[in-house]
C-alpha cells in the first residue's frame, strides 16, 4: 500500500507543479511594463513581460475597448494624463480570463506617407483609427522626410513603416478586408477618391507584408511590386525588427513547439511571411547602400521638434544644451534659485497660489546668454540630482519649473530668437523624473522632457509622456536607484565589467517599457547616464565606448531607438576632477570642452553643458571631424 501512496502523491505533485508553472507563464505575459525591470538578455525575454495586443480581443470577437496604444488621445470621459492608465487597467483584467494558447493573430507591415497639411498629426490620428478599427501597431520604424518620386512636382513627403497585428475578427486574415478598412481610414484623414495616383494626399496607407503570404488582385498585390525602388519605403523597413513578430507580444503566444524534422517553430507559420518580406528589403536596402543613402538629397531621417512640430534632421550638426539650474544646491554651484530656497510648507498649495522663490529676471538674462553663445537648447531642472541629493515633491519642482518654462516660451517667442528660422529657434528642455511635472511644464511651452530616471522613479512618466497633446521628445536616461543611492557599491557593479553593454542592454528594457506604454519610438531620444550609477572607472569606459551602446540597442531589439539622437552630459563631473585635479567644479570647464569633443566623436548628438561659451569652439571641431570621417566612409564604399 506504501509505494501505491507514493506514486499518488508523486503524480499530485506532478500536477501542483504543472500548474504553478502555467500560473508564472501566465503573470510574465500579462505583468505591466512598469512592475517589473528585466534586463534582456535575448531580444525575446523583454516581450515576455509586455502588453499582448493578441489577448485583448472581447469575447464577442470585436478589439478590446481597453487596449490603447500608440492611442494618445483620452477616452471619452477620462481626461488627462489618467487615460492610459484606466486602459492599462482595463487590458490587464481583459488579459486574466484568456487562454495563453489561442492561435496567433494575423499581422502585416504598413507603409505610412504623407505630404499634405500637419503630417506628424495626420501620423498619430492614424494610429488612433487604427486601434478603433482593432489594428495595434506592434513595431514602428522612424521618420524620413523623402523627395516625391512619379510625380515630383508636389511637395515633400513624411514616411514610415509599422507591423500590425490585427485583432479584429471581421477582418480576419483576409488581406482584402484589411485593405478596406485602411481605405476608409485614408478618407476620414481627407484624401480624395478621384486624386491622381502619387499625388499629394494627407495619408497613404500601403499593406507591405502580410502574415497569410502572397496575394495577388485587380486591386492589391502583396508583397507590394514597387518596394526595391523604394529608399523611402526601405529605409523604414530597415528599422523593423526581423524577427518581431516571433515574440510573445506580437502573435498570443508564449509557449513554443518544433516540428521535428524541420526545427522550425509550427507557430511560426504565421510569421514566416512577414519575416521572409523583412530581410529580403533589409538585403535589398544594404545592396542600395543601406546607411550611407540616409542625409543624403531626397532621403532624411528626421524628427519633430518646436512649437511647431519643425522637422528635424537626426544626425546634423551637434546641437549644445545649456543647463539652468533652478536650485539653490547643484553640485557645480550655478544654481539662480531666489532667496526663500524650498519653501516646503506649502506643497498643499495649487501651483498657482504660492510665492515665487525664482528671480525671472536673472533666469531670462543667462538663458539668454546661453542662447547667443551657441546654445540651441535650454534645459531647466527644478532640483538636484548629485550624488547624496534629497528628493523633492513634485509640488515644490512645479513651482520652481513652471514660471520659468511660461518665461522662456514667452521669451523665445521675440522677433530677435524667431527670426533664426525653424530649425534654429531655441527650444525649451525641462529636466524631471515626475510624470505630473512634464505634463504641465509641455502646456506650459517644453519642448523637450529629460528624465534621469528613464522613468524608474515614478510610475506616470511614461502615460504621462504619451498623453502630451505635442508629441515632445522624450529623453530616456540610463541609472539605477535614485540620486540617493546610484553611487552604492551595488548600483556602480556591472555584469563583466562591461558597462558599455550592460547599459545598452538596461537601456533596452526601459526603450522598450516606454513604447509599451504608447510613447512613438520616433519620440524617444537616448542618454547613457554617465555620471549616474557609475564609478569614474565605468564613465571613463562609457565615454570611449558610446557606440557599443548602440550597437547593444540594436542587438536588443530596440529598433529605430537605436538611430535615436544620443545627449551625452560630461559637464563638470567628478571623474573629469579626477583625473585632472581640480576639486572645485567650476574649473573643469576645459575639461568638459575636451570630453564633449570626445562624446561627438563617438555619436553623441546633443552635448549638455553648463558653460556654453566654453565649449562652443571645441563643438564646431569636433563635427568637422565626423564630417570628414564620414566622406571618407562613403568613398571607401
């Protein structure tokens, strides 16, 4: 009778196991992005945590009211910044109840084009008729302003890719229906039936690839026949992750068989297509040229900056980011906070009824200073972020920050800044870990938001970020801890002593729980946080290595992230006293200088500073250089 008690509870325990490990799988599929923090060591493990648009579908077969992103705009009735977050709710309690082994969702490659009337808008409008039609945009390429080709008499256009995956079950896998659905969402946007064909139109979408294969009609041809004479469509494709629509948070399906003649995943049937489509254009676009085609005539990657949404090249000149320290404790001593400092009784206060501890006048005289020296940024920052610094309320950095952005909006509105053209208006950068902060510091006229923390440090940054009715970049910094705690002992230990690797791989993780959280990736910008979470050591090697961040993101899956513009900050930092000796960190201006030029050899695209004038000069020298090495390049190509 004992072995037949043994075998039973053996076989009782067989099945208690085998369904904790059905429970784990469930909770890595359906854990938000912000709950957990996951360095990926594969360009799969980081999806297995993040939202599944495949498992957002109602029971009746219709999208999943809740499911919002790359929706940027409110639900109706839920205001603010609060709306992505009620949606995160309402998918993670959609997502309980499902089985993790339905079949995969159909998915297919876009093409975006416009080039009439506000073209970045008619960009995100798109993704939120998209999502009303229960089409969710997987993975996004960048941005590429392009000459028009057929008919070039019209004006430029806006270009990108996207992968989709296409929950709604009346349109099915059927490439025909989807087809439809994109034509009607074409004429919500205004284009006109009877327009010439490639003439001017405010959206273009293209069905690419698409998961159920070949498919050929009088009225669509997938793959699409023109894509290998297409930079403007092949730049975008190259973006796109080959293999993106393998993960779990593309196709609902986390667990894996092999058939097991052929080694190939059956659940991959789905993809193949799309994955096929992918790395024929990727080959097709490095046959071209690849990289060496992007800022040339007729093809640029750009971005949207400014009040007026001016887009940007990436990859231009280096642009200087003068730091305004509107604080009474900075590490360099160049804090303009007024006398009174941090008046903290009264953080109950609304923003508006309080004593302003800021001298405008003396904050609108430096910042423009900086401007005139060569700055094209101004980066406003209401506490400090040393090492050992104390944290303040988001109350007491609104009061500090938000007069001082309403006065540089109103200043650099002046006929003497705005007359510098688009491209060169001076622009407002606010530096904040608070979600509540950037949102108002963007209606208060920030262009920019540079947050530290990357958004480990407050659970609203990064719905906040989405929600902003401009689409602001969003500047994602690498640290570990907070101001308080990044110098431990454990927050400066890298894996191998490889810091260059382990923060571009860090980086990853929060690239990717940003655009989960429906932040455009064309939106994001990078930082690899040197100085923060570092030994002097570690900065010395992240200085010299600032490519292998990059070239890590891209490993990682990061997508066109990884072609991100990259702001570096040296300025003033211990590791320069250091190893040049000067305690007192006014006196490494020189230093900064010397290390900028470094960072710009290396691809930083963005150098902050505080003293501008004192870089200015070894700036404008360093670029010549990379422009020299990149001549040469192409000629050796």
């Amino acid at each position: 009778a004992r072995p037949r008690v043994t075998c039973v509870a053996m076989s009782c325990l067989g099945y208690a196991l085998r369904r904790a490990a059905r429970a784990r799988a469930v909770s890595l599929v359906t854990t938000g992005p912000e709950s957990s923090f996951v360095i990926p060591i594969d360009r799969h493990q980081r999806w297995c945590r993040g939202a599944n648009p495949s498992r957002t579908a109602s029971a009746s077969g219709g999208a999943a009211p809740g499911f919002r992103r790359w929706s940027l705009k409110p639900s109706p009735g839920v205001a603010g910044i609060h709306s992505a977050c009620v949606a995160r709710s309402a998918l993670n309690d959609d997502t309980k109840h499902t089985n993790i082994h339905q079949a995969p969702a159909p998915t297919a490659v876009l093409a975006l084009g416009s080039n009439q009337g506000d073209r970045v808008g008619v960009f995100r409008e798109s993704y939120r008729l998209l999502n009303a039609r229960g089409i969710f945009v997987v993975s996004h390429a960048g941005l590429y302003e392009t000459e028009p080709q057929y008919v070039t008499d019209q004006p430029v256009f806006l270009n990108s890719a996207c992968l989709v995956s296409i929950q709604d079950k009346d349109i099915g896998d059927c490439p025909q229906k989807l087809l439809a659905v994109l034509k009607q969402i074409e004429k919500q946007l205004g284009r006109v039936e009877s327009g010439a064909r490639f003439g001017p139109r405010p959206m273009d979408l293209d069905i690419l690839f698409h998961s159920s294969g070949a498919h050929k009609t009088e009225s669509l041809e997938i793959p699409h026949p023109r894509i290998h004479e297409r930079d403007f469509v092949l730049a975008p494709l190259a973006d796109l992750e080959v293999g993106c629509c393998d993960r779990p948070g593309a196709d609902g399906v986390e667990s894996r068989s092999v058939d097991s003649q052929s080694g190939v995943s059956n659940n991959s049937a789905k993809s193949d297509a799309i994955q096929a489509g992918l790395r024929s254009a990727k080959q097709t676009w490095r046959d071209r040229g690849g990289e060496t085609n992007v800022g040339k005539k007729g093809l640029k990657r750009v971005l949207p900056l400014g009040k007026e949404n001016t887009l940007t090249q990436v990859g231009g000149a280096t642009k200087i980011m003068g730091i305004l320290n509107v604080t009474h404790d900075s590490f360099s001593g160049d804090g303009v906070l007024g006398e009174g400092g941090c008046d903290s009784n009264r953080n109950n206060e609304s923003v508006e009824d309080f004593w302003n501890p800021v001298d405008l006048g003396k904050i609108v005289a430096r910042a423009s200073a900086m401007v005139k020296n060569g700055a094209r940024v101004v980066d406003v920052g209401g506490q400090s972020t040393r090492p050992g610094a104390v944290r303040l309320s988001k109350q007491e950095e609104l009061r500090r920050v938000l007069p001082v952005v309403k006065a540089l909006a109103a200043l650099f509105q002046r006929e003497e800044f705005q007359h510098r053209g688009g491209e060169n208006v001076p622009l407002i950068s606010v530096d904040t870990f608070y979600g509540d902060v950037a949102f108002e510091a963007v209606n208060a006229g920030a262009d920019i938001i540079n947050d530290v923390s990357g958004g480990t440090l407050c659970p609203d940054m990064f719905r906040s970020i989405a929600s902003t009715k401009a689409p602001v970049p969003y500047i994602c910094m690498h640290m570990r801890g907070d101001p308080s705690t990044m110098q431990s002992a454990e927050n400066t230990a890298y894996a191998f002593g490889d810091v260059p690797l382990v923060v571009g791989r860090e980086l990853s993780a929060r690239v990717a729980a940003t655009t989960e959280s429906g932040v455009e990736p064309w939106r994001i910008w990078l930082d690899p946080g040197i100085g923060f979470a570092k030994s002097h050591d570690g900065n010395w090697d992240l200085l010299g290595n600032l490519d292998r961040v990059r070239e890590t993101l891209k490993t990682n899956g990061s997508g066109c992230v990884a072609n991100a513009p990259m702001l570096v900050g040296v300025s003033r930092k211990g590791f320069l006293g250091a190893a040049t000796g000067h305690k007192n960190a006014t006196d490494r201006d020189r230093a900064t200088a010397a290390a900028c030029a470094v960072a710009i050899a290396g691809g930083a695209d963005i150098v902050r500073v505080h003293d501008v004038q004192a870089v200015v000069d070894a700036v404008k020298v360093a670029d010549q250089v990379r422009l020299a090495r990149a001549r040469t390049k192409h000629t050796r190509e």
